[in-house]
C-alpha cells in the first residue's frame, strides 16, 4: 500500500514538472451583467515564453521597444496593464474564432502590442519622432508597412498590423487639446465626447448641421476638403468654447488609460479583423461604430467603455441611444459618437444576436473606407448583407426597413 502510494506521488512531481505550468497574473475584468469592475488572477493561454508576455498570437511590448515585457519587470502597474490587455485580447480572438465563427484571426501574423506608447504613428517610419506631439489617453491599430526605399538603410524597416496604447495622463478640462493632430488616425477620443454631447445640447440641430455639415451634397473632392477642414478648424473653435461655458457640465479632470479598459481592448481587435475591407489609418463614424459594436456584442453590456475606477473618467457609448439620423453624424468628428453603435444595436434587436452579427460583419465586404456614409452606404450595405446572411431576407429586409425609418433614416 506505501510502495503504491509512493509511486502514485512520484507520478505526481515527475508529470507536474514536466507539464507546461502558466503562471498566474491579476488582472482587470468586468463584473458580469455590472460595469463594476474587479481583479481577478487568471492564467494566460498560449504563452510561448516562460519570462515575458510573448505568447503565439500576441506580444506584449512596452513603447517602442521590440522585447516582450518580462514577468519580473519591477513596475506592477505594468504588469497588470500587459496581463490584462493579454487576457482580454485572448478573449477577443476566441469570441471571433468561436462566436462571429471566422478563420480571420488565424490570418493575422502574431500581433505586436503597445502599452505606453507616447509616438505618433508615421505610414513611413513607423514611429514619429519622440519629440512630436506626445500621444496620451487614447488607442489604436495601425496598418502593415515598410520605410521607402530612400531611407538609409541602417533605418529600413518593415511592420505587421499593431495595437497602440497611449499612457494615461490626468488633464485638466482646460487644457484638454481639442482634436489632436491628425484626428484620422486617432481611433479613439474619447475624452473629447463629453465636450461634443454638451456642445450638442447647447445649439439646435439645425445649426449644428449648418455648423457640421455645410457641404452636405457637393460630395466631390473639392467639397471633401472644404468640409474636413472646415469640420476640424469649427470643431476645435466650439470645444474651446465649451470649455469656458459652463464648469458644472465637465468634469475639472480627464484621464483614460486605454489598456485597462476591456471594451477599448476589444474595440480595437476588431479593427484589425475588420481590416480586410476597411482601413485602419482612416477614423469615421462607420467604422468607428462598427468596431464599437463589436466590442459591444462581445462585451455583453448597454453601456461600453464605462469609467474604471483609477483609469477611466471617460464618457460611456449607450448602445440604446434613442437620437435619431441626422447629417451632421456624417461628419468624422462624431467618430466617437454612438450614433452608429446605437442603429446597429436596432438591426440586432431586430435580426437577433446570431443573424446581426453574421450581417454586420458581412456588411463591411460593401464598404469602402472612404465613401461610407451611414445614411447611404452603411444602410444599403447592412440590406445587402441580409440578402446574404438573412434566414429570410425578404421578410427581414422589411422589417430592417422599419427600424432604420424608426431612427431617422
Ligand atoms: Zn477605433
């Protein structure tokens, strides 16, 4: 009987020392059916280092660096914010290999992470230089590429799709800088919203559209870039009037540490699952409000992108949005509205989880990046996915017909 029992125990430490044993991380999740959030220790799959976060579909590095961040690293905060964008990344790839039923993760090339990183993003370098700009408080996915031939050659250089997360920085309202840079390639302001909704509540409609939209149907290039300008230059003059209106409407801080907020994690897989037809250079209300719908499915809640006690004042998108369509959501600086998150939300509601998903997702192989309107483009692209996905599409149509006009359109 000892004999036995001894063999049985020496099973034990042999096969244990032998087997893949992932350590333990904490991490930051939300509560089921609660935006309250807590930490929870949780194993990481697919690690394929021992010291560091590099695992078989994603890395986890720290600004520019190319080294996977080490288990060790002396900074916890790091670590918590490399281990919870692993796990939530992880559970992003499953959700579309398992529940939207895709093989388009298994095309991706093991994707490097971000955390902490201030550059600005250069189509041709890469990186911008450091003193450019730094970047705080937001997220983004940036596409392949390669440096130009008439770089020297000790910089050439080549990169696969990636996921930036800026550094959190508390700003004070005031000082908040209006629409940043190159708005486009920021896929994530949200700290701008509550600035937009208080502006939005101050004028009527019809002003805001005159403001917004003045070239609503030259819709030629001249009429492009009157209006991006135009849009950017009225859009920072009125968040800089807001400001200074009304101290009981804003917050006196604002602060968004990208990394640690779940939905933003999600948002901004699937901007590289959605890459293949719509790019990720580009930030508009489409394919902004279809990332945010995806992360709103996976995420199981009304409200996306709730505060996070410690790292997130920022403003939540309500998928139960109740406005109606109107031209001035066309315009690129309500990317971050949930004007689109809220009409897509109606097509699930109206199809059901199962059949929405597999027609928005098949709505964006009939949009291109740069013509999407979501009066046009966006509506006609969810009706044609349906004649593809729909288990009836004549019957379904109809009734998608009825929603849309219930929302404006
Ligand atoms: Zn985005």
């Amino acid at each position: 009987m000892k004999k036995i029992y001894f063999g049985f125990l020496t099973f034990i430490i042999i096969s244990s020392t032998h087997a893949q044993v992932s350590p333990s991380f904490t991490v930051l999740e939300r509560k089921i059916h609660s935006n309250r959030t807590i930490y929870r220790s949780v194993q990481l799959d697919d690690l394929e280092s021992a010291d560091s976060f590099d695992g078989k579909y994603f890395k986890i590095v720290e600004g520019k660096s190319n080294e996977a961040i080490k288990f060790h690293e002396a900074d916890s905060k790091l670590i918590l914010r490399a281990a919870s964008a692993y796990h939530h990344l992880t559970i992003a790839r499953n959700f579309w290999l398992k529940k939207i039923d895709t093989i388009s993760p298994m095309s991706l090339e093991k994707v490097i992470i971000r955390v902490e990183i201030k550059n600005l993003y250069d189509e041709q370098g890469h990186f911008a230089n450091d003193n450019r700009t730094p970047q705080f408080n937001n997220a983004l996915s940036i596409p392949a590429g390669v440096t130009p031939e008439w770089v020297p050659e000790d910089r050439q250089h080549a990169w696969n799709k990636e996921i930036w997360f800026r550094p959190m920085k508390k700003i004070e309202s005031k000082d908040l800088p209006g629409l940043g840079p190159n708005p486009l390639t920021v896929s994530l302001q949200a700290l701008e919203q509550p600035f937009i909704n208080y502006t939005r509540n101050r004028f009527n409609q019809t002003i805001m559209e005159h403001i917004f939209y003045p070239t609503y149907s030259t819709n030629t290039v001249w009429g492009d870039v009157i209006r991006f300008a135009g849009t950017i230059a009225l859009t920072k003059a009125v968040i800089e009037a807001s400001k200074h209106m009304d101290n009981l409407f804003v917050e006196k801080y604002y602060y968004l540490d990208t990394a640690m907020v779940p939905e933003v994690i999600y948002h901004e897989y699937a901007h590289l699952i959605l890459s293949d037809y719509m790019d990720m250079t580009h930030s508009t209300p489409v394919i902004e409000g279809m990332a945010d719908y995806f992360a709103a499915a996976l995420s199981a809640k009304r409200k996306v992108y709730a505060k996070v006690r410690g790292y997130s004042n920022a403003a939540a998108k309500d998928t139960e949005s109740k406005k109606d369509y109107a031209h001035w959501y066309e315009s690129n600086m309500t990317a971050t509205a949930d004007f689109v998150l809220s009409v897509l939300w109606d097509v699930r509601e109206t199809l059901g989880e199962k059949v929405a998903d597999q027609v928005v997702y098949e709505a964006r192989s009939f949009l291109t990046t740069r013509t999407a309107t979501i009066n046009h483009h966006l509506i006609q692209a969810i009706l044609d996915a349906c004649d593809r996905k729909c288990e009836k599409p004549r019957r379904d149509k109809l009734k998608l017909y009825e929603t849309f006009s219930l929302k404006g359109f």
